[in-house]
C-alpha cells in the first residue's frame, strides 16, 4: 500500500510472489537464441531460489510490460535480438524510471543485486515517508480534530499521531467514531511519552500511534 504509484502495485521483493518477469521482445520467435538464453537465465534464477517468471505468450511487449508493472513485479528482464548481438540485457526495477543495460555475463548476478538494493530502496522511502507524516504534537481530540482539517486542506495525508492512552476500550471506540483514527501499536521507545489519554484527559497508561486504516 506504501509503495503503489500511478502504474500500480510495486511490491518489495522480499514479499513479491513473482520477483522477476523474462519477456522476449522484437521478433524473437524467428531467433531461437533469446528463448534459449532467457531458458538458461530462468533456470540460474531459479536455482539460486529466485521467483521467476518468463512470459512467453502471444501479448505485445508493451502490453506485458504494463501487465507486470501493474502487477507489481520487482525486476523486469527484456531480451531481444539486437540486445543479443550486443552481448546484453535490458533491466527495468519496478520504481525505477529507466531501463538499464546489462551485460549478459553479469545478468543473473545484476539482477540479484538489484532485488536486494530494491529492498532496501523501498524501506529506506517507506521510512521517510513515515516519518515525514509522523506526528508527535497531538495531545486531545480536538487537536487531532483540527490537525485531520488542517491536513484535508493542504490535501495531505492525516498520517500517524503519537497520543496518550488511558487503556479504556471506550475512549479508543470514541477516538475512532469521531476522527476514524483507530490504535496501530504502541511503540517499546516512543519518541515522546504522553501523560494524559487523548480522549478522557486522565491519566495515559501508554503512549500509542494512531492512524486512519485505508
Ligand atoms: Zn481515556
């Protein structure tokens, strides 16, 4: 949910049922050497535990390339027969604008070390953009009231509110029915401790983060 964009889902490859597509492009059905190459990449892929697909059916490129980004597909692999005759690959990462070229030699180890630098890519984004919609400043309902408004009309998202909480399953029902803000953890190290429960005013038994469930 973090990490979709306007083609879709893109999926950390840790988590991703398929973490790479082989797809053939240009006339690759009169050149039996790209399927006998993306057969012998495929099956390295696989060996080494990678999920892998290699696409083969009678779509457009264009058409499958969408597909899988849709899909949320980590790393894409084209192969064609002027990439062939140059000895190489071309590599498109999921969040990445562009493709890059990569050298036949070195794909199956390229497409390894991207999975990997993807990974870390999309936590590292995940974790700014937490901490960008982070709010630790909130300390009743009609703060958070306000700060749900004030972000509506900045067309920002309300993001994550570090509140007080007396532990009364009542005041979490009524924080949730008047801000649809409901409790998501209550963190071992808080970047502040709150003293006094969001809702009721008496004294916070736990400081939690509270944010909208999409
Ligand atoms: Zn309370």
């Amino acid at each position: 949910m973090v990490h979709g964009d306007e083609q879709g889902l893109v999926l950390p490859p840790r988590i991703a049922p398929t973490q790479v597509v082989l797809i053939p492009v240009g006339p690759w059905k009169k050149n039996p050497a790209i399927m006998e190459k993306l057969d012998e990449v495929f099956a390295q892929l696989k060996a080494k535990g990678i999920r892998v697909r290699l696409d083969d059916s009678d779509q457009s490129p264009g058409y499958k390339f969408n597909e899988w980004e849709l899909k949320g597909v980590p790393v894409r692999v084209e192969l064609g027969p002027r990439d062939l005759e140059n000895n190489q690959a071309l590599m498109k990462a999921r969040d990445e604008g562009e493709k890059v070229a990569v050298d036949l030699a070195n794909l199956v180890a390229s497409i390894e070390q991207e999975l990997q630098t993807m990974q870390t890519r999309l936590l590292e984004k995940a974790r700014a953009f937490r901490a960008e919609h982070s709010h630790t400043h909130i300390d009743d309902l009609e703060g958070l009231k306000k700060h749900i408004t004030d972000s509506t009309e900045k067309e920002e998202i309300p993001g994550w509110i570090l509140a007080g909480w007396c532990g009364d399953d009542a005041c979490e029902d009524n924080v949730k029915e008047e801000t649809k803000f409901t409790t998501r953890n209550i963190p071992f190290n808080p970047p502040a401790e709150k003293s006094t429960c969001i809702n009721c005013g008496n004294e916070a038994k736990h400081t939690v983060w509270f944010a909208r469930a999409y």
